[in-house]
C-alpha cells in the first residue's frame, strides 16, 4: 500500500473513533458534581445567577440553565427540549443565554462549547451539567437525581 493509502487508512480510523466518543458523549450530563464536596453554606456560595441579568428567572425547584449560539442548530433542540421538561415539570424554569453576548458568564463558568446546559438547585448552585444536545429523557433523569 502506498503512504498516501496509510494516511487516509489513519485519518479514517481517527474521525471514526472521534465520532464514537463524540455519540457517547454528547447531551450527557456528568456525575454529580457536588457528591464529593461537603454541602456548602448558603451564605457562603452564591447563586451561579447571581449579578446576572437572569438573577430572578430562577426556577423554584431547579433552573435549566442553557447556553447558546446563534448558528447552532443543536441549540434549537436543546431549546425544544429543555421546553418540554419544564412544561412537565413543576417549580422548574429554563433560562437561555446566548454564549456571544456574554463572554464574561461564559468564562466564568467554564463554558467551552455550546449547547452546554447547566441543571441549578433552588439556591442557584451548579449540581450538574451536559454539553450537546441532551434527550428529554436525560434531562429529566439528570433533575430527578439532582433536585429535592
């Protein structure tokens, strides 16, 4: 076989185990972030929405917090999405933020691609987070687990 063969042959198994991670991944939220941590006092941590324009738009329960782009198709379905859990689910409130505008929150909160969205407690703390595009039913469980 030809070196040019071989290099197609390795850039053909690069994007393949790439786009199977990528399938596993994606619209997965991660474990809960705060099982190892002790349980913060609530005057000392404050909200992830504190001294954001987003500060009263918290959920009572739990708030969907998404972060977007405007050329993101994943977006749009991370948005339908998140609707429909919150239309299902009482107490629980879906707040987007577009990524663009407000690179300071982004940066603050680690956000490196979007859509990332981030499930907030009643106090407004980060308890879980999943970048892509989640399923309903992921959604859903990752509140079930996360929130009282």
């Amino acid at each position: 076989m030809s070196t040019g063969a071989w290099v197609l042959l390795a850039a053909l198994v690069a994007a393949g185990l790439f786009g199977g991670y990528r399938a596993l991944t994606d619209g997965r939220f991660r474990r809960d972030v705060t099982a190892d941590a002790p349980e913060p006092e609530p005057s000392v941590e404050p909200s992830v929405l504190a001294d954001t324009p987003w500060a009263d738009q918290a959920g009572e329960r739990a708030t969907l917090l998404q972060f977007s782009s405007a050329f993101c198709a994943p977006c749009r379905a991370t948005r339908r999405t998140l609707g429909e859990v919150v239309a299902v689910t009482p107490g629980v409130a879906h707040v987007e933020v577009d990524a663009e505008q407000h690179l300071d929150v982004v940066r603050r909160l680690g956000i490196l691609r979007t859509p990332t969205t981030i499930v907030l407690d009643a106090r407004g703390h980060e308890v879980t987070r999943a970048t892509g595009a989640p399923r309903k039913e992921q959604v859903l469980s990752a509140l079930e687990r996360s929130v009282s």
